[in-house]
C-alpha cells in the first residue's frame, strides 16, 4: 500500500471517528426547528411617528433590542431577521404562548419619572442595572440603578419632589405611585407596585433591554403546537429510513459488488452529515430533512457514474487498477461540476432565504460535501483494497 492509499485510509478513519464523537449524544447536540418543535412565530413591523421616524438605524436598534430581549429569556436556538425594510421575523422555539412573547419582545418599555403635574422629570435612558428582587415582606419588586448622569438626574428629581408623588410609568401606564420621603442621592431605587415573581422579571428584562426607539405594531401572531412538530420529525424520519432501505437494497441488486461498496460509502455519508450538523450544533428544520434525504440521492448518484466509467473501461479489456483510475479520471468532472452547481444554488438560498429556508440550505451544503468526499475518496479506496485481494468480477 503506496503512502497515498495510506494518508486516505487514515483520512476516512479520522473523518469517521470525528463524526461518531460530535454526534454523541446527537439529541444535545442538534437543536429542532420552530416546524418541529413548536413554538411562536410573530412578525412585527416598526411605526413611523413625527417624534420617532423609522429609518435602517431604528430598524436595526430595534433588532438588536429584540434580541436581547429574546437572550434574557432564555429561548434555544431563536430566529430573530429583518423581513423587508420595516419589518421584523421571530422565532421563539418552545414558546407556545404568542401574547406572552409579544408583550416581552414587543412592548416600547419606554420607563418615565413623572411629577404630580404630569410632567416627566427623567426617564431610564440612563439605567445600568434592573433585576427582580423582594422586599421585606416577600413581596416581588424591581430594583434598578443608574449611572452618573442617570443619578444626578434621579437625584435633582427626587429633591425637587420631597413629600410629593413620583409617579414610575411603563409605555405611560403608570405601575408605581411612590411619595419621596428624602432625595436619593445614590442612583439606586426600588420600582414596588402589584407584581407577580414572574411579572417583576419581565418587567426587569424590559428595563435591562432597554426601550424600542420607534412603536411596533404585530402583524402576525400565532402559535405553531408541538403535535404537528411530532408528526413532522416521525414522517419525516420514516420517509428518510424508507428511501435509504429502499437505495441500499436497489444497489445490492443491480450493482452487487459494486453496490454494496456504494451502501457502505452512503452509510458513511450519512454519519458524516449528522456529525457535521451536531458538530455545528445545527437547528434541524422540517425542509432540513428534505434536505437530508434529497443528498442520500445525490450520493448515490455519483457512485453510479463511477462504477458505470469503470465498467465501460472493463470492457475495453482493461486491468481493473487502470480502470479505477480512468473510470474516476472521467466520473470526477461529472461529479464535480454536478455537485459544485448545486452548491452554488444552496449558498445563494442560505444568504437571500430565511428561516426554515436558510435550514434547508445548510443541510444541503453539508451533504453535498459530505457525498463528494465519499464517493471521491471512500469508494475509491475501498474499490482499491478490494481489487487486490478478489477477482474483479465479483463485484460486477
């Protein structure tokens, strides 16, 4: 065995057993999809205001807020995009009530001050920290801090304001009516009002996020249930199953020797795939699966081309060896500009598509990768090991 043959053996070893680690264990590894696991999809679209204007710089604040909005909750594996120039896409997987999700990540949170007139004496533009706490009789509270100029401003207000209410307004709603007793001086402050423990955590996530610079209006709300999230990964997972059984058979019987390397090469291409995508820690999507059984054909597709060159090259009475290397001499152009084509196509949906497009896109590119490096080097080898030890037309 030339040291060539050698450094591919050792490639398909390590490439297998990297698979088999980034894949263990696959269910930690790979994260479902909204179509698979269920969850919330909501659509919001940012509000012109004569205060407030909507342009690509609100739009793109708004995005970021939204987005740490959705971190602080804690949501796996989110979708969060612009639709369009004023609108905005979100996925919360696992997030099976849609109003909940849209007062947190939809809500302006715009926090004010306000004098007994009515009159707003700060705001929490200045905020630095906001968090969930109790206070001495276990009731929920928020409490918040500024920074310097947040403080300096907190404490003109609260001077100008002792004995008198301070009134603590959310989008102005008021949620606390407080009476300054003494002027805080030190930028610290307590926001108490009817709160649940779950309601003063959201509250503070608002305040930590920090207010949307325009309104949001919801266009679309609505909830996708787990139960069709099920059927779709059962389905999908059987028609997967159905169509690799039925390749692998069909290989067996009209290639015989030749196909069951071919079975061995998509069995391995698929191992590669899902450690891939576990390596990746890839979100597996309804049209992912598509995706996935849509290369099982493609991979066997081109070990077909190859073993169809070499037969071709048999009969032209040539040593098996010499016609291994001018069947994949002649396959590999095929191959290549077959697959790189595809490629092509599948870059370009993952950058203009999106959500459960861009899944189905990375799927795709995977496998494509993945289904050339077993039919160029795999199958080769094999054919290789195989030739020097039987006849050559065993496997015809």
């Amino acid at each position: 065995m030339n040291s060539v043959r050698i450094l591919k053996v050792i490639s398909i070893l390590v490439a297998i057993l990297i698979a088999l680690i980034l894949s263990f264990p696959l269910g930690e590894k790979i994260k479902l999809g909204l179509d698979l696991k269920g969850g919330s999809h909501i659509i919001l679209e940012c509000i012109d205001s004569p205060n407030a204007p909507v342009d690509n710089d609100a739009v793109n604040r708004v995005l970021e807020i939204i987005r740490n909005r959705v971190d602080q909750l804690g949501v796996s594996e989110p979708l969060i995009q612009r639709d369009g120039s004023k609108r905005i896409l979100v996925q919360l997987p696992g997030i099976e009530d849609p109003e909940l999700a849209v007062q947190i990540i939809g809500q302006t949170a715009l926090l004010e001050f306000k004098n007994s007139q009515g009159e707003t004496e700060l705001t929490g533009a200045h905020l630095t920290s906001a968090k969930a706490s109790f206070d001495q009789f276990g009731r929920p509270i928020v409490l918040i801090e500024f920074d310097s100029e947040g403080a300096k401003e907190f404490a003109q207000a609260t001077t100008a304001n002792v004995g008198n209410i301070l009134a603590i307004t959310l989008d102005g709603k008021e949620i606390s009516s407080p009476v300054v007793q003494e002027p805080i001086l030190s930028g610290k402050a307590q926001i108490t009002g009817n709160f649940t423990v779950d309601s003063a955590k959201h509250l503070a996530l608002l305040l930590r996020s920090g207010a949307l610079p325009v309104k949001v209006e919801v266009l679309e709300n609505r909830s996708v249930g787990p139960t069709l999230g099920k059927d779709s990964i059962s389905k999908g997972i059987k028609a997967g199953v159905l169509g690799l059984i039925l390749i692998l058979i069909f290989m067996l019987i009209y290639y015989k020797g030749f196909g069951l390397i071919a079975d061995f090469a998509l069995l391995m291409c698929m191992l590669l795939i899902i450690g891939a995508l576990a390596g990746l820690k890839a979100t597996l999507t309804l049209p992912g699966i598509a995706g996935i059984i849509l290369t099982i054909g493609m991979a066997v597709d081109a070990n077909i081309i190859i073993f169809e060159r070499i037969k071709e090259e048999l009969r032209l009475e040539k040593t098996f060896r010499a016609s291994i290397d001018a069947g994949f001499s002649k396959a590999f152009r095929a191959i290549f500009d077959a697959n790189v084509t595809t490629l092509i196509a599948a870059v370009a949906l993952f950058y203009f598509g999106t959500g459960a497009i861009k899944g189905f896109a990375v799927t795709l590119s995977i496998g494509i990768l993945a289904s050339m490096f077993t039919a160029i080097v795999v199958t080769k080898v094999i054919l290789e090991l195989v030739g020097k030890k039987f006849n050559p037309k065993v496997l015809i």
